[in-house]
C-alpha cells in the first residue's frame, strides 16, 4: 500500500519535471569521471591484511593439528575406557599374555620353533582382530557385545598360549623319552 502511493507520487513528480529544477555545476562529468576511476584504482591495489591472514593461517593450523589428534583418540577406545572393572580386566588379561608369551618364547628350540612360530602367527590375527573391535567399540558407544567380543579375545589369546606350552612339553618329553630309549 505504500509502495502504491510513493509509486504515484513518482509518477506524478515525472511527468511534472519537478524534479529537474537544477543543472549540473559545468565539468561535473569530469568530476564524476575522476572520482570513478580514483575508486576502481583503489580496488586494484588494495593493500593485504596480514592480520586477517596469520589469524586464518593459526586457524587453519588449529584445526590440522586437531584433525591429527582426533583418530589417536578413537584408537584408544578399548576394554580400559568403558569402566575401571574392565581396565582391571583389561590390564589382568593382557598381563598373563604377556607372562604367556614370555614362557613361550623361553621354550623356542629347534624341535619347537614351528609350532611357536604358528602360535605368534595366530596371536597377530588375533591381536589384528581386537584392533577391529576397538574400532567397533567407538562406533557402537560401549555396546556389550562387543565388550564380550573383547574379553573372548583375550581368552582365545590365552587359551592358545597355555595349548601351545603344553604341546611343548609333550614334545619335550617326547624327546627325553626317545634319547633315554637310544643310552
């Protein structure tokens, strides 16, 4: 409604000429012209802002080096960071492992080096596997069954260094045996 009447009154100054009640000063066209061309030139050399551009530059920075840190943390996600009774499971499990694999390697012979060789073979895959399900466990926000997946994991891990051992006994008794039998 408004627009209607200022649309009106333009209409009615137009066709009046009111508006035309002064001519230009003379050389107001150079002026003009001037004017123009001093405002195009500025924008051609306009001067850098090296503020603005380190501030961007540390952003930029900022955020790569957040990027960078982000995946670390998703790795950390294991049995630890559910709840303090699984950082004990955790820390229970992986320290018998680790007792295991020392007693493994203590029995390393020329008799045993192929079954000692598949067991650590196996404990990669294994081990490759509970990377998988750290991964699984960022991604499902602590989902049980994937907990359990976990601590069956390093039951396997257990379970196959304990076997091993004994294999190794036997074989070693075996060998007793036979040298026994030979004297």
């Amino acid at each position: 409604m408004e627009n209607d009447a200022l649309d009106r009154r333009m209409r009615e100054l137009v066709s009046k000429n009111e508006f035309l009640l002064e001519s230009p000063k003379e050389g107001h066209q150079l002026r003009f012209m001037n004017k123009l061309n001093a405002q195009s030139q500025k924008k051609k050399t306009t001067k850098v802002n090296w503020k603005s551009i380190s501030i961007a530059a540390s952003f930029l920075i900022l955020l790569g080096i957040g990027f960078t840190m982000y995946p670390n943390r998703v790795a950390e996600t294991d049995l630890a960071s559910v709840s303090p009774e699984m950082a004990q499971t955790q820390n229970f499990f992986t320290s018998t492992i680790q007792a295991e694999l020392a007693n493994l390697q203590r029995e390393v012979s020329p008799y045993t080096q192929a079954i000692v060789d598949d067991a650590l073979t196996q404990m990669d895959n294994l081990e490759n596997e509970y990377e998988k399900l750290k991964q699984d466990l960022a991604k499902s926000g602590n989902d049980k069954r994937v907990i359990h997946a976990m601590i069956t994991n390093f039951q396997s891990r257990i379970t196959l260094l304990e076997t091993v051992l004994i294999k190794i006994e036997e074989i070693k008794t075996l060998k007793s045996n036979t040298n026994e039998n030979i004297i």
